[in-house]
C-alpha cells in the first residue's frame, strides 16, 4: 500500500488548517508556501477537499479556506476517502470475482485484517489529535 501525493498533501492542509481554525480562512498561496508546494498542485489538492465536505470557503474579500467542522470530527480517514476510494490493500479483497479459495486463504484472511487495523486506526485519529502532534513538534528545536 502507497499513500498518494495528494493525500499526504491533503492530511498536512488539514493539519495546518486545524492549527489555524477560526472564523478567518488561510490563503490558498499561503498554505502551499507553508506546505513547499506548487501552487497549481495545491489546487489539486483543495478542490478534492472541498468535494469530500472537509474544507469551506470563508466568504468575504480574499476569502480563504478553514475546515467545514471541528477538527476532532474529522478522521484521518475521512481525508484518505477524498483521494481515494474505500481503503482495500489488496485486489484480493474487493475482486468482482472470488477466488474459490478465499474461505481457505490464511494469505487473504491476514490481508483482510491487516486492513481492518489500518482502517481502524485512520478512523480514530482525528485531526485535532494530528495538530496537537504537530504542535509538540513545534516547540522541539530544529537540529541541522
């Protein structure tokens, strides 16, 4: 399993919109400044949030985006599902045909749990607990 450029992009714009949330939005040229990311890849990236629910545009002039609902209501998970469709980590496990062996499969019973966990656990971390991570790390100095 690989997660995409534009998920992990996405998961770190909700992280800093979660640090910034309030009623003002951040600009989309300064999120991609604070993420080093092109511009026009940022816009990839928003549109699709927007389309999943998660972000909102602030109204008003040089309206910015902030998250559509708290921060601790929205789940690692729920940024994966604006990438990306329903998280199976093997074809085995969504295959329009089944193998006649899958009931007897140890191979497909352990990928089939293996993705029960990671789903699980993308669905109990929400961004609030991303963005309190991420503001421990802040205050860690840099070494170079």
């Amino acid at each position: 399993m690989k997660i995409n450029a534009k998920m992990h992009y996405g998961l770190k714009t909700m992280i800093e919109l979660g640090m910034n949330a309030g009623e003002s939005g951040m600009l989309q040229k300064d999120l991609s400044e604070k993420q080093c990311m092109p511009n026009k890849f940022m816009d990839a990236v928003i549109h699709e949030l927007k389309v999943a629910g998660l972000i909102v545009n602030v109204s008003g002039k040089k309206s910015g985006y902030r998250l559509a609902k708290r921060p601790s209501e929205i789940t690692v998970y729920d940024v994966y599902r604006a990438f990306e469709p329903e998280l199976h980590i093997h074809y085995c496990l969504v295959a329009k045909e089944i193998c006649p062996r899958a009931c007897s499969c140890a191979s497909r019973k352990f990928l089939s749990h293996f993705n029960e966990v990671l789903e699980s656990y993308m669905l109990a971390t929400s961004i609030e607990q991303l963005v309190r991570n991420q503001e421990t790390l802040n205050q860690q100095p840099i070494f170079s």
